[in-house]
C-alpha cells in the first residue's frame, strides 16, 4: 500500500482515499487521514465549505442544537478559540465557522469544489475505487469515504404542474446566496417540518401574505435563543472535557437532564410542571424528561397534550389551533424549534390550508390550487425536506464487487453493517451511514465518532499490511436485523415520517437511523473494533 508515499498532488490520478462531500464530516475525515500522511481529495458540488449550512440559507434558518454542544470537540485550540454569538446560531455563523475550520486547518487545497461525483466503480483485482464527477473525470483511490450527509439530497415534490408556476420558486435546501425580497408578495409555503416551522415567521413579517400548506402539523417547542453571556460561554470552556464526556453517555450525544425513568409514575402536577420547566428553558430538552416517550403510548400522550394545549393558549382562532395540534404522537416525526412559531397564525396576513386530506391538486402558473381553489402567488417556497439518509448516495451509481449495485442491492432498503461498511462494497466507508445513529442524535460528535472510527481502522490496515477491508454478509445481515427490530419497537413506527422514508413516494418503510442510542452503538463500533474489526474481512 502507498498511502505515506503518494503527494497530495491534484493533477494525479491516484490517490489514497477520495471523500466525497465538504460539510462537518467530510472536512474532518480530511484532516484525519492527512494526518496519517494518506494522500486525499475531497469532491464538493458546492462552492465552499460547511455542507448543510453552506445550502440551507433560508430566512430563519438556524441550528436548533446547543451550538457549544453542536461543534467539533476533536481540538481542544479549537473549541477554546471559537466564540458562539448566540444559543442557537444562524446559519450564516455556522458557514463562517467552518470556512474557519478549512483556514485553520488548511484543508483548502485538497478540496475539489464545483465537483459532483456522479459514479464510483470498484476494481477488485486492483483494490482500487474509480471515481467519475460531472465533468467526466476520473480518479481512482484505495479508500473512497461517502461524506455525503444525511439530509443533503434536496425533495423537490412531485406535484403536477410544478414547472409551470411563472412567479418565483425556492427550496429551502437551496436557496440562493443572495437574500429573497418578500416585500408586497404574496408567499406560499409548501412544507411545515423544521425548515418550515423556521422560515414561516420570518417570510410572514416580510410579505404581504403568507399562505401555509400543511399536510401534517408537527410539534414545535420554542428556541428562546438569545445571545450567550460571557461568565456562561467561560464556564462552558473551563468545563468542556467533562461535558462533552456526559453528553456522549446521553441516548442522543446531547447532554439534556431525565426527569425520571416515566411519564406515568409522578402525579399529573409533578408532570406538567417537568414540562413547564422544559417550556420554558426551549429547546429540544423536552425529548429527555422521561425514558418512557419511545415505549409507553400512554406516557407519551403526557407530553403531546401538554404540547397540543400549548398551542390552544397560544392561537387565538380554535379552529386554526385544532389544525396545529399534531395528530401523531410526540417524537414520532423530529421535534422541531421555532421562534414565534404559533404566534406567527394570530398575523392577519398568515392563512394556514390543511391539506392533510385532500393534497395539493396542481399548481398553476398563478398559484396553488386546492381542492378546485386556486390561491394566486408570487412566490412559492418549497420546505419540503429530503430523500433523508440514503438519498445523496442512491444518486451516486455505486458499484462494488462484480459490478453490483448499490441502488439494486438498497431496492428494498438499506443494509450495512454499523451504518459504516457494506458486504460487496469494498473499503468504501459510510459517516453517518444508514443503520449508525446520525440524526437520532447531535450529529456533530455522531461524525466525529465514525471520523475517528474510520481514520483508526485505515491506520490498523496500514500497521498490519492490510488493503482491503469487507463488510462480512452475515455480520451485516445481523445488524440489519437489529436496527429494523429496534426500529419497529419504538413509536417512531406509528407515524409517517422521513425517518422510515415515507415522505418520498416509493421508498420502502424501513427505519434509516439506528434507534438503540449513541452510546450502545459507540460501545458496539469499539468491541468490534477491539475484536480486530470482527464481522470486517480484511486481507
Ligand atoms: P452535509 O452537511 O449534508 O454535507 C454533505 C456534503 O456532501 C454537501 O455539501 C453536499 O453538497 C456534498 N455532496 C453530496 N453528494 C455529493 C456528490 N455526489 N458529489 C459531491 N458532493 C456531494 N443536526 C444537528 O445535530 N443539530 C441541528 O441543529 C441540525 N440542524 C440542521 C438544520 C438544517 C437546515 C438541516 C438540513 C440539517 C440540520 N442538522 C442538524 C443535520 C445536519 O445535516 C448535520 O448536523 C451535519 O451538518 C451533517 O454534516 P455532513 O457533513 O455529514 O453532511
Ligand atoms: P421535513 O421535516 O421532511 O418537512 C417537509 C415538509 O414538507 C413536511 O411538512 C411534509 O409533510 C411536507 N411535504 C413534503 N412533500 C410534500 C408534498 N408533496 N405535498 C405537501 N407537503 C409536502 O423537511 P425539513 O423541514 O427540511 O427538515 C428535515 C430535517 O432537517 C429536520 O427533521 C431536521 O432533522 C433537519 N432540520 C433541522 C433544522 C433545525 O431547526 N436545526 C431546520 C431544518 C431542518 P409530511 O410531514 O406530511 O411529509
């Protein structure tokens, strides 16, 4: 194996790895494996860094994670140096702290921007990965690492008549660099997951109208963000090891107090007091109060209503606020945060249309038509989410050993052994792979786990004379088994949620995420890892 011997050198054509993707794990796998001396390039179809916050520029569009907690804890310089302006930080922050994380680290040189990776081809007589962009070059590496994102693969939905629209369309997942002037429009919002629930206010307070299309209302705690105070941010640094240590004992990597093991053993008094209190703090630490909320309906009935009757004291119209109130159990779609969310429905110029029932009939070149009314607008904006998960790498044509295909061997959902290696996909890596626990959890040190995991096994290959590494088919099927069985036992399974693929027509209900919590995978990846990668062939 060359890997220490190969310069970094762009006109090559052989590298040591390829990484596909510049957002928070591509830029770190990067640096990990130059690290290790690995002669790597990154491929990067936008025209920087930061990946989901280089795209999502969408007004309101911000982190909804504790940004002291949503940051790379893998430097110590680093975590110390960078001040957050603000509990849950713009989108505009989070791009300018990763742009500082490529100067810091110089990773500039060996990112490839404008670049799609439209194939990647296996060779397994020489142990090479052949990567093909949009432009139709080649470049072949012994690793290829898919640091493609979870939700980057943007949902344009199907709707008849969607390219005929003559006012202004926008995706959230893809809006432009230069800001939208609402001002005198009339606005129609598709879409009421977390990016809806975060523009929706914002747009309304610039347009003359906003017109909400909801096809099924979700629960939205408030942010209350505000900007960090000095003496708190000072703190947090002082104890930052020890903190970031709890936050990976957490279920989802987030450090959020339980209130107790459930819902049902304190007093209907002591319960919505809990809640009360989580209300008040804002966040997304209402998920935490008690470890019932996956496994008793009725314990987690507790939290829906106290949400549903928030919003009842909230909304001034009951008709609007029985439309808001979710029908489906709490968490069983993502919580979202929002800033005046509910609020924004006592505006006289935000008109909310359930769709739950009848769809969207067209769109016309004038509007939105629902249920045979037409509703003219200037502009359409699309929240309408992603092909969560799997979706950014379908769209790559993925082919293993024999020629196999990824897409074929995913036609009825995804199989990889801990979301990081797939059987018949040789020394191609996955970060926050389907099956490892990516967006149950902060995926900042999701990444970072699989980052190091991944950065570790290419060092033990190399010390060990190793230069190909395989998930074995009965080590995935396992894992498969144990992922979907999880899946099925939690009341994620009682909704239709991106989760389980049901936003996008045609994707087989399969859960996506590993639903076991952050720190028994973390405990699986290091036995396996231990045990000299069991369940990995390596030769
Ligand atoms: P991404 O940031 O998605 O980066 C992947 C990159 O790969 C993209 O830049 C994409 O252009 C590139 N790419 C994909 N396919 C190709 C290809 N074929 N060729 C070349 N390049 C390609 N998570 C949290 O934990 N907390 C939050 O508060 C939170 N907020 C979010 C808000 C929004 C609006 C969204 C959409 C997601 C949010 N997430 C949040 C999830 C977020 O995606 C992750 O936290 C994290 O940023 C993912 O980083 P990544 O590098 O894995 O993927
Ligand atoms: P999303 O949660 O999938 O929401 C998409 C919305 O569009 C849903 O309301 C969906 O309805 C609706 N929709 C989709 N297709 C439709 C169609 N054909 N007709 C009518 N309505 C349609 O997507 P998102 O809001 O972009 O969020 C995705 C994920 O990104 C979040 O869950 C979260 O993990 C992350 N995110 C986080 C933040 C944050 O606060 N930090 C912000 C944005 C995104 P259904 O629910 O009925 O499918």
């Amino acid at each position: 194996m060359s890997m220490a011997a190969v310069e970094p050198d762009h006109a090559s054509a052989r590298l040591d790895a390829i990484i596909v993707g510049a957002g928070i794990a591509g830029m770190y796998q990067l640096y990990r494996l130059r690290q290790l001396g690995l002669s790597v390039r990154v491929f990067e179809t936008g025209t920087s860094v930061g990946g989901t916050w280089y795209w999502n520029r969408y007004p309101g569009a911000r982190v909804d994670t504790e940004t002291m907690f949503y940051s790379y804890q893998f430097s110590e310089a680093l975590q110390q140096e960078w001040d957050w302006p603000e509990r849950y930080p713009a989108q505009a922050d989070l791009a300018a702290y990763a742009r500082h994380v490529a100067d810091r680290f110089e990773l500039w040189p060996d990112i490839q921007f404008e670049t799609r990776v439209d194939a990647a081809r296996w060779d397994d007589a020489a142990g090479l990965w052949t990567v093909e962009t949009d432009d139709g070059t080649q470049v072949t590496a012994r690793f290829c690492i898919m640091a493609t994102g979870c939700l980057s693969a943007v949902n344009y939905p199907e709707i008849d008549g969607l390219e005929d629209f003559a006012g202004e369309t926008y995706h959230t997942a893809h809006w432009p660099a230069d800001s939208v002037d609402f001002a005198g429009k009339r606005v129609a919002v598709i879409g009421t997951g977390s990016s809806g629930v975060q523009s929706i206010p914002v747009i309304a307070e610039a347009a003359a109208h906003v017109t909400v299309y909801q096809r099924t209302a979700n629960y939205v705690m408030p942010a209350h963000n505000r900007p960090m105070a000095a003496d708190e941010v000072a703190e947090i640094k002082v104890n930052y090891p020890a903190l970031r240590a709890k936050a990976k004992q957490s279920f989802s990597g987030n450090y959020f107090p339980v209130a107790g093991p459930s819902a049902l053993a304190v007093s209907e008094e002591e319960r919505n007091r809990e809640y009360e209190k989580r209300w008040a703090m804002g966040g997304l630490a209402i998920m935490a109060t008690y470890a019932d909320f996956q496994t008793s309906e009725a314990a987690n009935e507790t939290a829906s209503d106290f949400i549903r009757n928030k919003i009842r004291t909230i909304v001034k119209d009951p008709d609007v606020a029985e439309l808001l109130a979710p029908k489906q159990l709490f968490l069983c779609k993502r919580l979202c945060v929002g800033t005046n969310y509910y609020e924004t429905y006592n505006r006289d110029n935000v008109t909310l249309v359930d769709i739950s029932e009848t769809g969207i009939d067209r769109i016309t070149p004038e509007g939105v038509c629902v249920a045979g009314h037409t509703e003219p607008v200037d502009v359409l904006v699309l929240a309408t989410g992603f092909d969560a998960v799997t979706g950014a790498l379908k769209r790559i044509d993925i082919r293993g050993v024999d020629g196999l295909a990824l897409r074929e061997k995913w036609a009825d959902g995804p199989r990889t052994y801990l979301g990081l290696g797939i059987a018949g996909f040789p020394n191609l890596f996955t970060i926050t792979g389907p099956g490892s626990p990516s967006v149950l959890t902060n995926m900042i040190p999701s990444i970072e786990q699989h980052v190091e995991w991944i950065a570790d096994c290419v060092r033990h290959m190399r010390d060990a004379g190793l230069d190909r590494i395989e998930a074995e088919r009965d080590a995935e099927t396992d894992w498969v088994t144990h992922v979907n069985d999880i899946g099925d036992e939690t009341l994620r399974a009682t909704c239709q949620s991106w989760y389980f693929g049901s936003n996008i027509p045609g994707k087989p209900r399969v859960i996506l995420p590993y639903a076991g919590g952050f720190p028994a995978y973390t405990e699986k990846c290091d036995e396996v890892a231990a045990a000299g990668y069991r369940g990995f062939a390596l030769r």
